[in-house]
C-alpha cells in the first residue's frame, strides 16, 4: 500500500541491534569469520532462518550483539538505521538500546550511547533533530547536516531510550538510569526494560525504574510476553508511561490496562512471528482499536523480523479493514504518547496536518 509508505509515521518501539540491516550484519559477519573470530557459515545460516521462536530471537540477539562490538560498527548501525526510518517517511523516532561495556574495545556504557549519539550526527540523507535541548525548528549545533549547508532536506526527530537487559543486575541497571540522565542533555527522554522474558525477576529492576520516574524520566516496559500474571500486575501498578507488548494479560489484567489508559506499543509482526500471538486476526490490536485504547503501531526489530513501519501500517489496515484515513489518524494520535516535549510535539502536529492537506488524508 502505497499511502503506508508515503505518509509521516511515528516509531516508538525500536530496537537499535534488532533494526540492523541483513546485509550490514551479513558483511560484519563476513569479515569476523575472515580473522577466525566465528564460523561464518553457521551464522548466515541463523541470520537468514527468518522463522524464529522467541528463544531463537534472543540466540541471534547475542550473534547479533557479537559482530556489534566496537564504537564505529554502533555509530554505523545508528546511521543506517536512522536513515532508513527516515526513507520511509518516520518522522519521530524513538529509538532503544542496551548501553553495553566491552572491556576488550575499551567501551564503556558511556562511550557505547557516545557512540550511538555519533551515527546521529553521521546521517546524511535526512536533517536530524536529536538534542531535547533543540525545540520548535531550531535545529541542533551539532547537527551537521542541512540548515549548515542551506538545503531543504527531509528531517526526522530522534530521540534515545536506554534499555535495561533484563539479565543485569539492580546495580547494573541503575548505572544505565544515571547514564540516562546524565545524557538527557543528548536526547535521552527515558529507560526502557527488555531482554528475555524468562529471564530475571521485576523487584530486580523495581529500584532502578522507581529512581529513573522519581528523575522525570519516561519509563516503557516490555510486559506481558509471556504468560508471568504476577509481573504483569505489579509492572501495571508500577504506572510507567507506556508498555510495549501486552501479548498474555488476563482478563483482570485487562481490565487495569484499559482504566489505566497506559498507551501499548504494538508489534504485530513481531508477536506473529514470535509465536507470542497465533495469528493476526486474533491479536489484541483490534480490541484495543476498537475500545478506544491509546496504542501505536511499531517494528520491533525490523532487521530481526524483515519488516519496516510502512508493511506494519498496511498489514493492520488489511488485517483488520481500516481505512485510509483512520490509519492515518492512529498514526497522528501517537503525538500524544511520544516522550519528547510539547514544542516537538507542536511540530509533529504541523508536519502531520500539512501532509493530510498534501496526501488528501
Ligand atoms: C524483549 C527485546 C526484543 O538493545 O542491543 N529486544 N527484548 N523482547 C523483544 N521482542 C522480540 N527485541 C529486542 O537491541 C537488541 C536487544 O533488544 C532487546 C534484547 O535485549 C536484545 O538483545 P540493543 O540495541
């Protein structure tokens, strides 16, 4: 569908690694197994399986996590990835990752976000708004690209979730909220929770969210990935600012999530393939559609699960018969649910009107 395509689109549920292009990972991988660092074969092998289980995906996340190791393949990670957001019209991007340290590369978790903040100021196809220091139109002085050099380029707004693995430990993951705050000043609007659903227990985190909300940071949670009722419960008393998932709640579970009024991050492509939902038209994407509920439609990984913003948007308009200009509409209400502030907001309501009066939306 090509008005998916073509209309502005909000990503809020992106992973950086998981939205790696394959041939960018291919080549990374290609050139390890040249120095003997890994068995190339056995790698393309995982890479190009494209039917994996949840426990699958996290086996290629640590393939993934292992040709990803120095500050320059992350800043060239961030740039393609940014750059290929933005070539299919996203224009607000949220984008995650896991700060990682590798005492072998002298990277700590610092100079990992350094890293990232870099690949930002290495877009070149499209102006990039990165700092939550910039509002309205004043473009960022460590922005390179565009109003430097005059020309009316397309532009996307970027902003960074520090993720926390859920195999770290309460110490661990307070070192990513302080690294959160301390790079607020960079773009960094919030924390995210993820990592292998089995793996790790909510009072673990609990101390680490509660100082990062206690802070003004935004806090997302992956919840409800697996069947855990009570994790689910306690993660929806929590309050965080929004949820990603929500694939196994039961029916009380429910009910808090739809009073609570926390917008739900959806990965229909993800879910499927995960086999965490059986199928498309019994996932809980038309429920909370229908009931009104705030939600936003997102890639996950769109590297891991070969999918992009624009085949979510027309897989949900063909799944479940919307239209043109609803789907529209779904995409512009995640103005509201985005963590940056209210003058990108402002903008992002500019950019979204003007293409309704352009794409006749
Ligand atoms: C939970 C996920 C995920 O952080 O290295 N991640 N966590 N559920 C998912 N659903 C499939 N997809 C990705 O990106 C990769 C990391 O993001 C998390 C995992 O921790 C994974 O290792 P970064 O940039």
């Amino acid at each position: 569908m090509e008005w998916c395509f073509a209309m502005p689109k909000i990503e809020l549920h992106a992973h950086l690694n998981g939205s790696i292009r394959d041939s960018t990972l291919l080549g990374l991988a290609k050139a390890l197994g040249e120095k003997g660092k890994i068995v190339f074969s056995e790698f393309e092998h995982v890479i190009l399986n494209h039917d994996r289980s949840l426990r699958e995906v996290f086996k290629l996340f640590d393939l993934i996590h292992m040709v990803t190791t120095d500050h320059e393949i992350v800043t060239r990670i961030t740039k393609e990835v940014v750059e290929d957001f933005a070539a299919e019209n996203v224009v607000y991007l949220e984008l995650r990752t896991t700060p990682k340290r590798n005492d072998l590369v002298g990277m700590s978790k610092r100079s990992y976000v350094e890293a990232v903040v870099n690949g930002l100021r290495d877009v070149s196809t499209v102006e990039v708004n990165f700092s939550s220091c910039t509002t309205g139109g004043s473009l960022n002085p460590v922005c390179r690209n565009n109003a430097c050099t005059g020309t009316a380029k397309k532009k996307i707004y970027v902003r960074l979730l520090l993720s926390i693995d859920r195999r770290e430990t309460t110490e661990a993951a307070i070192e990513t909220v302080k690294l959160a705050l301390e790079m607020r000043h960079l773009g960094v609007m919030g924390v995210d929770l993820s990592g292998n659903p089995i793996i790790g227990e909510w009072v673990t985190f609990l101390p680490a969210l509660k100082f990062a909300q206690e802070q003004g940071l935004s806090v997302t949670l992956h919840c409800g990935e697996v069947p855990n009722m009570e994790e689910i419960r306690r993660m929806l008393e929590f309050l965080p600012q929004r949820i990603g998932h929500a694939c196994f709640l039961g029916e009380e579970e429910w009910k808090k999530l739809k009073s609570s009024k926390i917008p739900v991050e959806i990965c229909l492509t993800s879910n499927v393939q995960t086999n965490t939902i059986s199928s498309l038209d019994v996932h809980h994407f038309e429920d909370l559609y229908k009931s009104k509920h705030p939600i936003v439609l997102c890639t996950d990984d769109a590297g891991v699960f070969s999918t992009s913003l624009s085949k979510e948007y027309s897989i949900a308009s063909s799944t479940f018969g919307i239209g043109k200009k609803e789907m529209f509409h779904l995409a512009r209400n995640a103005i509201d649910f985005i963590f940056a502030g209210d003058g990108v907001k402002e903008e992002l309501k500019h950019i979204f009107d003007s293409a309704a009066l352009k794409l006749d939306l």
